[in-house]
C-alpha cells in the first residue's frame, strides 16, 4: 500500500508540475497501531510555493487515485516553508509527522 500511495503522489504532482520534497506517512499506520478501519495520514512536501487552491487540488486528486485501490488516505500538503514554520509548534500536524511519521 505504501509503494501504491507514494506512486500516485509522484504521478500526480508531475502532472500538476509540482516538484516533491518528501512524503512521510504518519499516525496509527505508522506506528503499527491501525485497525482495518484507519486511514493513511500522509504529509507531502512541496518544492516552492503552492496556493490554497492548488493544495486542495493536490488533495483531491490523491484522495481519488488512491480510492480506486481502495486506499483510504488523508493527505496534508505543505510547502517546504510552511514546514520549517511549523515544525516546532506543539500540537501542530507538521511537528507530529516528523517526529513519529515514516518517509515513504
């Protein structure tokens, strides 16, 4: 599932012109913790800058491609700015990724 999750990244970003910095799998998936009913939380890391409306394109596509392999997942997209802001801030999706999320 992880190799199916990071291929439909890859292919959608490069359709959208979107260069890729990471992709870090994180939550109970991660952890080994899931159940057949847990999503896949994915941070994915853009190169440059990235509008809201582009993020939410970005989500929207990987969300889809990956339903059509019965994949559940929930993707956050972030610049590689907005993660060096929010890598420190408790609490904050970004600084739980990285401290327990996977690199796929």
């Amino acid at each position: 599932m992880r190799e199916k999750i990071k291929e439909a990244v890859l292919k959608i970003a490069e359709e959208m012109e979107l260069g890729i910095s990471k992709i870090i799998l994180f939550g109970s998936r991660a952890r080994n913790e899931a159940t057949k009913w847990s999503d896949w939380d994915i941070l994915v890391v853009v190169k440059g800058e990235i509008s809201r409306e582009k993020k939410w394109e970005f989500a929207r596509r990987i969300r889809k491609e990956c339903a059509r392999e019965l994949i559940d997942v929930e993707p956050f997209i972030k610049s590689e700015k907005e993660l060096e802001h929010c890598a420190d801030i408790p609490g904050h999706i970004v600084k739980t990724a990285l401290k327990e999320g996977v690199v796929l």
